[in-house]
C-alpha cells in the first residue's frame, strides 16, 4: 500500500544529528533502503520535517519503517494511506457506484 510517511524531528535532536552527521547519512540510508517514490524535506511547526511517500506491502512492515526514527531522531512519526491520481481514476467509479445504490 502506498503510503505518506511524516517524519517530524525536534530541533534540539535535529541540531545534535546534523552535528555528529547521523541526519545526512540517516536519509541517504532511508532512501537506499526505503526506495521511495518521492521524498520531499521541508520545516512544518520549528521542525525539520521529512514527506516520504513509499510502498509498504504488509502492516508488519511499520514497525521497521518508523522505529529507525523514533530510536534515532525522537521523531513524531505519522502514515498515512496516500493515493496517487490513477488510484483515485480507478476507485471513484465504485465509490460513485456504492453511493448511487
């Protein structure tokens, strides 16, 4: 399922990582790791803060998908079931169906 991942990084925690490099080395092993489809960096709210819009095949998959971030960034982390246009093309013609019946 594709999926929204929102990673929100305190700035006392952001600041120490980018000082001891574990941020930079952090998101280029996300990236290998991860493969996401897009990945997009912004500040949200005073915090560094990380769009990442990924497949995660099974619910089991989470726990590995945010605990690198909890652990290593004392992120607030959210996901987020996401669609893409052609998602939304091939859905609403049922959702449309299910409300006309």
């Amino acid at each position: 399922m594709r999926m929204m991942l929102k990673v929100s990084i305190p700035t006392e925690d952001g600041n120490r990582a980018i000082k001891d490099g574990s941020l930079p080395q952090a998101v280029e092993r996300v990236m290998a790791e991860l493969k996401p489809e897009a990945a997009y960096f912004t500040a949200e709210g005073g915090r560094r803060t990380a769009f990442i819009v990924l497949d995660v095949a099974h619910s089991s998959d989470m726990p590995m998908v945010a605990e690198r971030f909890f652990f290593g960034f004392n992120a607030n982390v959210d996901m987020i079931p996401v669609m893409n246009a052609d998602d939304l093309r091939k859905g609403l013609p049922a959702a449309m169906a299910a409300l006309a019946g």
